[in-house]
C-alpha cells in the first residue's frame, strides 16, 4: 500500500505591491488520488485564516518545472533554474483577488516528486477497483 507523502515547504507569495511575501505550504500526496497532488496554503487574510486548498495533476507539477504548463485554476512554469511560479485560481468561495501568485524552488518540488513516483511510479499508480466502487456506490444510493 502507497503512504501518504507530505511535503512542508516555503512559498513567496506576490504581493501586488511588488514584493514578495514568505508564506508556509504543504504538498500532499495522498494514494486514494493517485494521480493527484494537493497544496494548502496559509495565507493572512483568507476567511478566517483558515488554510486554502487545491488539487491538481501530479504531471502538471513536473511538467511545469521545464515548461509552462496548465491552462485551468492551476498554471506553473520555470523562472529560471532555481525557481518555479505558479499561479493557483482562488478556492470557490474565496475572493478571487486572493488568487495567489508564487515563487516556489524547484529542487523541493522535485524532492517532493521523486518521493511520490518512488511510492508510485508514472504509469503504475493504483488502479480504483471500479466493480468495488459502483457496488458502493449502489449500496449507498
């Protein structure tokens, strides 16, 4: 069975006045969504402070690390060598002038990435039992 894998991390995160705010993020990787990541951030004035959340495809992150990539709530690409940036759409719910813009470095998005294909290689993900699943979900209908 694949472990969760966690990976804490700092994030700077624009401003709008032109600086560069430093901020704590987590990424996840969680085995039932095998072919998902999750980041949660902390950001001073969100509802309540209360950490906000997105799941994305786990090849957008590593396809981001050398090319722009993603074209929904969720767009990353390579600012140089060192660092990644990412633009994440506001959670629903939230004000969409919350939207984040951040700098991540890429070698912790790559440590964070080796050890999820480590628990799961691309191509060798866990496979939902969809017999299992539909039986479920009959059972609870």
């Amino acid at each position: 069975m694949v472990s969760e894998i966690r990976r804490s991390l700092f994030a700077d995160v624009h401003t709008g006045l032109g600086s560069l705010e430093r901020i704590h993020a987590m990424l996840y990787y969680v085995p039932g969504d095998p072919f998902a990541v999750r980041m949660r951030l902390l950001m001073s004035g969100t509802s309540g402070d209360e950490p906000m959340e997105w799941t994305f495809a786990r090849n957008l992150l590593i396809e981001g690390v050398d090319t722009p990539s993603g074209v929904g709530a969720v767009r990353i690409w390579p600012l140089n060598s060192e660092r990644i940036a990412m633009s994440l759409d506001a959670p629903e719910g939230e004000d969409r002038r919350r939207a984040p813009l951040l700098q991540l470095m890429t070698a912790d998005i790559l440590r964070f990435l080796d050890s999820s294909y480590e628990e799961a290689p691309a191509g060798c993900e866990p496979r939902p039992d969809w017999d299992l699943e539909l039986a479920s979900m009959l059972r609870q209908a």
